[in-house]
C-alpha cells in the first residue's frame, strides 16, 4: 500500500506547491522583498540560537547542537496555510501571504548550503565565542554530568521517583481544575439559573462537586507525600546512632509532613478563584475533610488503584521492551554455537516475494531459520511456515555467516522479468565494433524485433542520427544503435552484436 500511494503523494505536492504558487501576488512579493530579506536573516539567526541553545542546555555538545541547529532551519509550508487561514479571518492583511511563502522559498534555498557547511560554520561560530562563555559552559556540562551520573546511582531518587512524578502530575490536575472552574461555574448558572433547585444552588452544588473531584488527587499528593517522608527520614537517620534513630525518624518525617500539608494550602488557595466563590469553596471543602475521616479506608483504596493506572501510563522505561527494529535475541551471545542473528531486506523485485517460508524451505536447503520478519514497523516473531514474504521486508535470519549468507543471496535475488510490462521496458545504446555479425546487414536481414525481442529506434553514424530506421538502412561498423526493449533481451542483443562473424549473418 506505501508503494502504491508514493505516486499519489507526489501529484499531491506537485498540485499543493502549484495551487500555492497561483496564489501568489507577485507584484506583493517584489514590493515586500526587503521584509522577506529582513525576515529571513531574523528566522535564521532565531532558529539557530533557539535549537542550538537548547540542545546545549540538555547537555549536547556545543559543536553537535550548533550542527543540529543550521539543519533546523527552514520554514515549513504548513506557514502557508496559517497565513492563508489568518488573512481570511481578518486577522493580518494579505501581505503577510506573499511573506509567508517568500520567507519559506529564502529559508529552503538556503538550508542546502547551511547543511553542507554547517561543520565549518559550527566550527568558526566556536572560535569566535567568548572564552568565558567556553568556560561557563564546560562546567556546566560538567555539573550536568554529574548530576546524571548521581542521579542513575541514587538510590535514593531510585525509590522517590515515581511518586514525585505522581505529585506532579496530580497537582497539575487540581490545578486545571481551579483555573476553569468560575468559567464553568457560570456557565452553569446561566443555563440552569442562579436559583435553581434553591437560592444558589447551582453554585454550591458546582463547587461541592468540584470539590469531590479534586479531593482524589488531594488524598493521593498527601499519601505519596507521607510515603517520600517516611523514605527520606529513613535515608536521613542511617548515620545516626541506634538509641536516637526512632526519634529523629519521627521528627523529620512529621515536619515533612507539616511543610507539605502548609505548602498544599498556599498551593490551592493560589488557584482558587477570588470573591464569594473561594468562601463556596472553603465551606465544601471543609464539608468533604469530615467525609474525609469518615471514608479513609475506601480513599486509601481508590488512591491505589489510581496508582497502579499512573504507573501504567507513565512507566519508567527501566523493563526490557521490543519495537519493531529489534528483538529480545538479537543481544543475546551463544559463542559456542557460532551462531548469529543478521537481517535481510527484500527488494521490490525479488524472486521469493509472494512465496511462503516453507515454499523457500531456506531451513533444509540452507540450516538458517527466519526468527522474525519486521513489516511496515510491525514485528512478526517467530513466523510460521505459511508466512509470505513480501518487498520491503526485513527478515532476521538465525544461523552462522556461511548459512545467513547464502539465504541472503537467495532472499535479495531480484527476478529478471521477462514481459512486456512497461516498467520492464528500457532503451540502451550498444556499438556495432569491426568484425561484428550485425555490419553490413541492413534491418530486413537482421530482424531484431522478431530475432531478439528488441527494437532499434534510432542509428547515429558519425554527426549524423537516423530515427526510426527503416528495414532498407544497412548498419555499418561504429554505428551506435538506440535499441529498446526488457533488460534481458537488451543484454542479449548487446552481446550478439559485439561477437565477431564467422558466418555470413542470417
């Protein structure tokens, strides 16, 4: 289905550019060609210290984000549909059309060169910084490093990390809800009434409700902050002596605990709306903490479920897993066997494309076995002799170099298609040499379509070309001859001609 949709995708383009392109106010582009001139100089110089100061800061080399950033830096024709969407809506005039797709024509040119010398570029960009911004950079990668190197050997943020992700998150959520929550409380006003059901009603049922909402997170950021304190008293008693570490644990754990419940308020009250609505607030609040004692054990319950699912979502990337470009025994080394995984990928015209694995039987015929076959990014472990390969596959092949190696030869073997098929058919110039079988003999006599399955559409003797020759034109030693035909045929005929005549040509 790729192969088939890359032509469609490509009239796609051709009319996208070119349906742009009729758009274009030339004379607007002219006019404007200083701001594009202008633009471009700004875009480039923008988009190089934005992605180069970035990379830096996560600690890429100075000269690989400079590299990374001189690629980055033309402007997509996704700005043309921007520019075309604001100038309908009245937002910017239409001049801003023409820039658009000038900045992006100046930037595009302009990134082929960018990216061939972004290495010398890069190179004199760093000559020329100042050394004490050298400086203060190399520490910091250095800091950086360290901090990394830390932080992989703690096991301290080993144990802590995932519940402060979690806090993270949570809070995050409380505080979306605190930011749109008078909005919506309106809104509801104004569609049910502000008197509903009785004085008030829609707002104090709104914000008890909010309340119950936001109270799952609030118990979950008060259960991990209970968890990280008791881990960090723990972590932080160790050196102390046996007698005293039962009451040192009790005491950072507990001021933990009373700086996380002050810094939670001050947290809430900094996002809870202002005016009548915040008393609304407080007094369901306060409502909810007395449904709180009463309904521990089942928040306590709910908040692991809850914790089970965030660390489904969020996961730490720390288990072995297998995408489409690997597999769990490609690492794996059994030097006493000599055996090895290697992969293969069939081309378009390969002679197994269709054919099943037991069809291809590359097991008996060669001792390798097909562990995998890797399709459109999807990975088929394991497949059964039924499976069909098919172009574009990537085949892991399980054996030692010799076997691999011969079902290599197999599998990338392209088939030479002997049709008339049009993407079969090619032209090709071959040489009639002295001595050749073909000289003298005019086409009459030689018969090419007929004889060899090739045609000859044109002769060029000397300055002089012949198109379409006739049957009557009689070849000559040295002329060079435009044959047409499948690669086979073609090759055929190239070496019948080149072979020197030791009979009369018939």
């Amino acid at each position: 289905m790729e192969r088939i949709f890359e032509g469609m995708r490509d009239v796609f383009s051709a009319v996208f550019f070119v349906a742009i392109g009729l758009q274009i106010d030339v004379r607007a582009l002219i006019e404007a060609w200083w701001m594009v001139l202008g633009l471009a100089v700004f875009t480039l110089a923008v988009r190089v210290g934005a992605v180069s100061t970035a990379l830096t800061l996560i600690g890429t080399p100075q000269k690989v984000a400079l590299r990374a950033a001189l690629v980055a830096t033309p402007i997509g024709e996704f700005s043309f549909i921007i520019a075309q969407l604001g100038i309908a809506a009245a937002v910017v005039p239409p001049v801003y059309y023409p820039l658009a797709v000038g900045l992006s024509l100046v930037t595009s040119l302009t990134a082929p060169m960018l990216t061939r010398k972004a290495e010398p570029i890069a190179d004199l960009i760093l000559r020329r910084q100042p050394r004490w911004l050298a400086t203060v950079l190399t520490s910091y990668h250095d800091w950086l490093e360290k901090v990394r190197d830390r932080r992989a050997g703690s096991m301290l943020w080993k144990l802590t990390r995932k519940r402060v992700i979690q806090i993270v998150v949570e809070l995050l959520f409380v505080a979306g809800l605190l930011v749109f929550a008078e909005p919506m409380e309106q809104t509801l006003s104004a569609w049910l009434g502000a008197d509903w059901l009785f004085p008030g009603g829609p707002r104090v049922l709104f914000w008890a409700g909010l309340v119950a909402l936001a109270l799952m997170p609030l118990f979950a950021v008060w259960r991990n902050v209970g968890a990280l304190a008791m881990i960090l008293a723990e972590f932080s008693t160790q050196t102390q002596p046996p007698a005293q570490q039962e009451r040192m644990r009790a005491l950072i754990s507990n001021g933990i605990r009373l700086v996380a419940t002050v810094a939670l308020v001050v947290w809430v009250a900094s996002f809870a709306p202002a005016g009548a609505a915040r008393w609304t607030l407080l007094g369901s609040l306060l409502v909810v903490m007395v449904a709180l004692l009463l309904l521990r054990r089942r928040l306590v319950y709910w908040h692991s479920e809850l914790e089970v699912g965030l660390q489904d979502v969020l996961g730490d990337g720390t288990g072995p897993r297998m995408s489409g470009n690997s597999a769990p025994w490609a690492g794996s080394k059994h030097e006493e066997w000599a055996l090895g995984v290697s992969d293969c990928v069939i081309p378009d015209l390969a002679e197994c494309s269709g054919r099943t694995l037991a069809q291809l039987g590359l097991r008996s015929r060669f001792g390798c076995t097909v562990v995998g076959v890797e399709r459109q990014g999807c990975m088929i472990t394991l497949p059964g002799p039924g499976e069909a390969l098919f172009p574009r596959d990537k085949v892991l092949l399980l054996g030692t170099p010799e076997q691999t190696a011969a079902a290599k030869h197999v599998l990338g073997t392209v088939a030479a298609h002997d049709s008339s098929d049009f993407d079969a058919v090619g032209l090709d110039t071959v040489t009639v040499p002295v001595g050749s079988r073909a000289a003298g003999c005019n086409l009459a006599e030689l018969a090419p379509a007929a004889r060899h399955g090739v045609q000859l559409a044109g002769i060029r003797r000397g300055v002089r070309r012949i198109l379409n020759p006739g049957a009557e034109e009689r070849l000559q030693a040295g002329d060079e001859l435009l044959a047409i035909g499948t690669p086979v045929k073609l090759r055929e005929f190239k070496t019948w001609v080149r072979e020197e005549a030791s009979t009369p040509a018939s």
